[in-house]
C-alpha cells in the first residue's frame, strides 16, 4: 500500500505550482516559443484588457484604433513583478483623453495613430512612431517616462510631441507637433481678445493676429512671441485713453499682425494695417524716432 503521508502531500501542491510545469502555445496574437500555462493565462487576460481599451479609445476618437502587446519581447520578464497591463493602459488612456479634450487633440489623433504595440524595452520607457504605427517601449527597470524635450515626464506630454496636427485655420502654415498647435492655440485665443478688447476701448473694429507660418522653426517654448504680441496690441489701448489718440487709431489701424522678423523688432504700417515684426534675437524695440518702447513706436507711424 502506498504511503498515505506521501499520498496527502502530493494533493496539497499549490495550483500555481502545477501551472507552471505545464507548457501552452503563445497567444494567437504573437508567434513565439511555448510558455508556462500560467503566463499564457496572464497574458490571456492583459491582452484582453488592452484590446478593449483600444476600442474604447476608438469610439471617443471616431476612428480605428487596434492595440496590443509585442508578447515575444517580454520573454522572461516575470509578469506578477513587473506587469506592462499598467502602462500600456495608461497610454491608451491618454490617446482617449486627448480625444475628448478639443477637437485638435481628436483631429491629431485620426492622423497620427491607428495601431498601438507595447514593447518590453532595455533603454528607457518611452514612445516612437512611425506614420500611424505607434510604439510603447516599456522598461521596468527605468520606468520614468522619457520624453524628446527635456522635462517630460508624463505620457500625454510624450504624446503630444510625437503626434503631428494641421496648422491652426486660415494660418497658411504647415504641419506641425500637436504639442506646437496647442500652444498656438492659446497664444491665438490670447491675442484675439486682446484685440476685442483694444476695439472696445478704440471705438472701431481691430482684428489682432499672428502670422503663424512666419514662425516656423521657433521653439515657442523658448522664444514665445505671446508677451511682446500682447503689449503691442494692448498699447495701442493707452493711445486710445484721450480723443487724439483714439481719432489716431480709428484712422489708421484696423489690423494688427505678429510676425517674425530677423531684421529687428519694430512697427511698420501699410495703409490701415499695422505689422509688429518681432525679432527673438533682437528683442529690443527699435522706433523710427529712436525710441525703445511699443508706444513710441506705435506714435511714429500713426
């Protein structure tokens, strides 16, 4: 008989234990070498989680976005210690969010992405794409998020410089990084009101804008052309505060367009349009007069 110690021992064996001598073929969605049943299990439940996040991400992008893993390029990293289902999600999260925040994250997305493949990476998190084709390089070694600008640390950041959008309407600009159009975006909002507001206090109709395809090549995040578009439209607001100035200004501005300038910075006038030419390596004001100031400036030529 045999021995019934030995018998009740062999019963208790844990379940994960007897998963893993068990062998099972890759997921259908990756060719690879066998792997434990409890690995295929895993991964099983994660790429079910990633593909319906994919589609999720879909139906608030209107558009066809698949998602998976590239299951191979995990081989030997311990799915219960360091799982990718966490990032990979968070990603796809963000592309849904980008969507749903304005209708140039939405536009970015249709013509940036309609495939998403999480990779294992040994050279940092990070993303890359190739035409629609984006890449999700996971390192759980180095999970900070690195992004091409210095400083980024999150995934909607390395998103929106890798992503490209179509230049603001009416601009005659080209393509750009979704990370650009968006601060365009609000440097346009700020100086259209600024221009409302000089109307307002000038009696007459001034459209204030930025030639937006003159500024190409520009980092805006280190030469942004916003404070010195803004005071010189606002400027033109003081001019307006006694009945010379504002009869001035009715006369002689109902446009006023920031464009960049490598021959200094300064106002010139053609008729009733007024262009500020803004020069990032010369910032100082030069005024027909001599003067250095956005006022002077603006009283020579009005």
């Amino acid at each position: 008989m045999k021995n019934p110690t030995r018998l009740a021992a062999s019963l208790l064996v844990p379940a994960a234990i007897i998963l893993a001598t068990f062998t099972a073929a890759q997921p259908a969605v990756a060719d690879g070498p066998e792997m434990s049943l409890k690995d295929r299990l895993a991964w099983d439940e994660i790429s079910k989680e990633i593909t319906e996040r994919g589609k999720a991400a879909s139906e608030k992008c209107g558009t066809t976005i698949t998602a998976s893993f590239d299951i191979p390029s995990f081989k030997g990293q311990d799915l219960f210690n360091h799982s990718p289902t966490a990032a990979c999600r968070d990603t796809i999260n963000t592309i849904a969010t980008l969507c749903t925040a304005n209708e140039v994250g939405k536009a970015s997305v249709k013509k940036s992405v309609s495939t998403i493949t999480c990779r294992r990476s040994n050279d940092g998190t990070k993303l890359a794409r190739e035409g629609k084709a984006l890449n999700v390089y996971l390192d759980p070694a180095k999970t900070a998020i690195t992004g091409k600008v210095k400083g980024v640390s999150s995934w909607r950041s390395a998103l929106i410089e890798s992503f490209v959008a179509d230049p603001p309407p009416g601009t005659n600009g080209s393509e750009m990084l979704l990370r650009e159009r968006l601060s365009w975006e609000e440097i346009i909002k700020e100086i259209d009101e600024k221009g409302k507001a000089v109307s307002d206090k000038c009696g007459t109709t001034i459209t204030a804008k930025l030639d937006v395809a003159s500024f190409k090549g520009q980092d805006l995040f280190v030469n942004s052309p916003t404070g010195a578009c803004r005071d010189s439209v606002s400027t033109l607001s003081s001019i307006c505060a006694n009945d010379s100035g504002k009869a001035a200004v009715q006369k002689n501005v109902s446009t006023v367009t920031c464009k960049r300038s490598d021959e200094g910075t300064k106002v010139t006038r053609v008729g009733k349009a007024l262009s500020v030419q803004l020069d990032p390596a010369k910032t100082g004001i030069v005024a027909k007069s001599g003067g250095t100031s956005w006022r002077t400036a603006l009283l020579d030529i009005l």
